[in-house]
C-alpha cells in the first residue's frame, strides 16, 4: 500500500449486508422510513410510545428512539445507494472519513429486543414537578398527590399528605394519572 492510499474501515466482505445509519431532516424520520420502505430498502426505525398531552387530553404518540435517525441494511457491491440520498426526508448516509461506516449487527439486535420489551412497558413522560397527581392503584388508590420527580423511567416520587404532614412516597409512574 503506497503512503497516499487509505486503509479500509473494516475488513468485512463488501457484498454482505450491514447497517448503517442515515440521517434525516428535522421531524422527517417517518416520512423517510416510508419512502425508503417502498423503493425496497430493508429499515430499521426504533420507535417508542409515550404518553403526551395534546388538546387538553393525553394521548400515546409513537416517537423515534433516535430523533433524526434511522438504520437502513445495505451491502457495498449489490445494494444501488444512488436513490437514498434524494429520498424524502433523508438528509445524508452518516459517514466516517468520506465513507458509511457500519454499524454492528449486534446493536440493532439489541435494540430490536429492548424495543419489543419496551412496547409492553410504554411510559409517561407527561408528569412534571410541582403537578397534582392521582393515585391509580395501592394501599394508596384514590388518593390526590403531588408529583415531585421521577426516579428512573418507571418509578416516581410523589408527595403525599398523611397525618397532616406531607410524605414522599416512591412508587410505579404507571400507578399515576394527572388530576386537573
């Protein structure tokens, strides 16, 4: 190899399939899964629900795990790339030193399996500090709180009055429903 020649990123076969990511214009992930979808393109788009208010309800939205970015599976010789650039919504094919660089199967793996776990357990992300609370299910049922943090993505801590004096109590987000 003379001194001016690159050294290629990895040593894998150029004609098996890999993951790269692709990076999509701002709110335009979706469109651009579609769009790649139906020209034949193998995706990977991680999505996940959460709970939102909008119009004065709370509704589940999907969101995209990664805002503005999405996996697509490709391989160097078989795969024509031309068309993705120009596909609605996407932005560019994520590159190291002027190429795509791969990403390891097992992280889309990984992330296929946490994103099916993670369907059974979606979360609300709606609550906020300071906000009245009411509590859904427990020792506790009925009773009106108010939320003071989350404690990681499933647990809470509420405030609670008891005996005249205000206690906090840790317990599941998912055992909470905003009171008006």
């Amino acid at each position: 190899m003379s001194h001016g020649e690159r050294q290629p990123i990895d040593d894998e076969d150029d004609s098996l399939p890999r993951w790269y990511v692709i990076q999509c214009k701002g709110g335009e992930s979706f469109r651009a899964a579609e769009h790649l979808s139906n020209q034949g393109y193998e995706i990977f788009h991680p999505i996940l629900q959460v709970q939102k208010k909008r119009g004065g309800k709370l509704v589940w939205l999907n969101e995209p795990l990664f805002p503005h970015y999405l996996f697509i599976r490709l391989d160097r010789v078989a795969s024509n790339w031309r068309p993705i650039r120009s596909t609605r919504g996407v932005l560019r094919i994520v590159t190291f030193g002027h190429r795509p660089l791969p990403v390891d199967d097992a992280l889309i793996t990984m992330l296929r399996e946490q994103g099916a776990q993670g369907q059974e357990n979606a979360t609300n992300v709606y609550f906020r500090a300071g906000e009245k609370v009411e509590i859904t299910e427990g020792p506790f049922k009925d009773l009106q709180a108010v939320f003071a943090s989350h404690k990681g993505d499933e647990r809470a801590i509420v405030l609670l009055n008891l005996l005249n004096r205000q206690q906090q109590l840790e317990m599941p987000v998912s055992q909470l429903r905003p009171r008006g």
